[in-house]
C-alpha cells in the first residue's frame, strides 16, 4: 500500500512551489524580449529600406546627370581619341581630348573637324585664317609677308636645322591653289608631325561649318593631361 503523505501546507523540498510572482515576472521578461526582438526586426526593415531609397535616389540622379551630359555635350562639348601620328608629339596616337563647341577659333588652336572630301574626322592646327596670305620659306611662316613664330614647333625645328632637312618644306598659296589668300569661311591646317601628316597641304582648306569644335585638354592619358 502507498503511505499517505500528510500535508501540512507546506511542500516537499525537492519541488519549491511556483511562486506567482516568479511567473508574472517570467512573462514580462518574455514580453519585453519578445518587443525588443519586434524592435530590433523593425530597425533593420526600417535600415533596409532607407538604404533601398537611398540607392534608387542615386541611380536616378546619376541617370539624370548622364543624361543632362549627354544633351549638353551636343551644345557645348564633346570628346574624342585621336588616331594617327600628324599631331605628334603635342597629341600622340590614341590619346582622348576634350572639344568645346562653343570656342572661337584662332591661330594656333588645334581643332577637331570633318575631313574634306569624306567621313573621317581629324584633328589639326589651325596656320592660316579666312582672307590672309600665307607662305612657309626655310622652316619659317609668313602671314601677310609678316614672320610669326611657330613657338610650339621649337625642338623640331631645331633638331632639321641640325640634321640639316627641312621641317616644313617651302610652301605658298600662289603656287598651290593660284590664290593668295585663304577663303572666307575656310581655314588652312596643318599637324604638327609635318614632314608626315596629311592636312591642307593634301586635301585643302576647312569649311568653318566642318569644324566641331577647338581642342581644350588633353583627358587621357591622367598622367600627360594637359590644357591647350
């Protein structure tokens, strides 16, 4: 037979009794994880969406800003990589320039265009502007029967006059297109690399509205940017 247990009140002291106020402490304890849990998942729904706000507020304004550039770079400027060795050594091969539209040409600038006579675009200096006479005689230029220097030319011609050859070979209008002046609205170009480029000397004077634009900096390479 089991033995009755008597009971006093008071419980075995291997099974404390459950005080109530244990308990409620316990539930408020749970609770306040429980909000605290709630709290911290609301924070990084709250993170995640502000970095999601802010991650399409940046793409759109780089959309914007790229599509503003692109609008404007019709107007105002555009870039492009030069090709070929008549510029050497003031533009070389593959280097990317900047062109602002807008310039106003003059002598000496260097300027983008449309090759006369077909679909290539070039660039070269401008050396004889609408209206003037121009003449090169022993490596110098004569504008108007009046000597400018071509400053930007100086180790080149230095170095013919020491190995005896001429930089520029002789040269006139008169002779070239019976015509002593250059045209209204056109311009006389040449590269730098004169012994070896192809310029006016070949395919003759640019039409004003065939030039894009004046070459401002060179962008690339970073290391030889440089402003004209």
């Amino acid at each position: 037979m089991k033995k009755k247990v008597a009971d006093n009140g008071k419980r075995n002291s291997k099974f404390p009794k459950k005080h109530p106020h244990n308990a409620t402490k316990r539930k408020l304890k749970n609770k306040k994880n429980q909000g605290k849990k709630r709290g911290l998942s609301k924070q990084k729904k709250q993170r995640k969406k502000r970095k999601l706000r802010f991650l399409f507020e940046l793409l759109f304004t780089f959309v914007i800003v790229s599509s503003l550039f692109y609008i404007l770079s019709f107007f105002t400027f555009t870039t492009t990589k030069v090709t070929g060795y008549g510029m050497t050594h003031s533009i070389n091969n593959n280097e990317r320039v900047l062109v602002d539209r807008l310039s106003p040409i003059k002598r000496f600038d260097l300027v983008y265009f449309r090759v006369p006579g077909g679909k290539e675009t070039s660039v070269r200096r401008i050396i004889g502007l609408p209206g003037e006479k121009l003449s090169y005689i022993n490596d110098e230029l004569y504008i108007n029967d009046e000597l400018v220097a071509e400053r930007f030319l100086a180790n080149e011609l230095i170095n013919a006059k020491r190995e005896n050859y001429m930089y520029t070979e002789d040269f006139s209008l008169d002779i070239w297109k019976n015509n002593s002046r250059v045209p209204k609205g056109q311009y006389f170009v040449l590269g730098d690399n004169r012994p070896f480029s192809s310029d006016s000397r070949y395919y003759g004077y640019v039409d004003e509205k065939d030039i894009i634009g004046v070459v401002t900096y060179r962008l690339l390479p970073l290391h030889k940017a440089t402003k004209f």
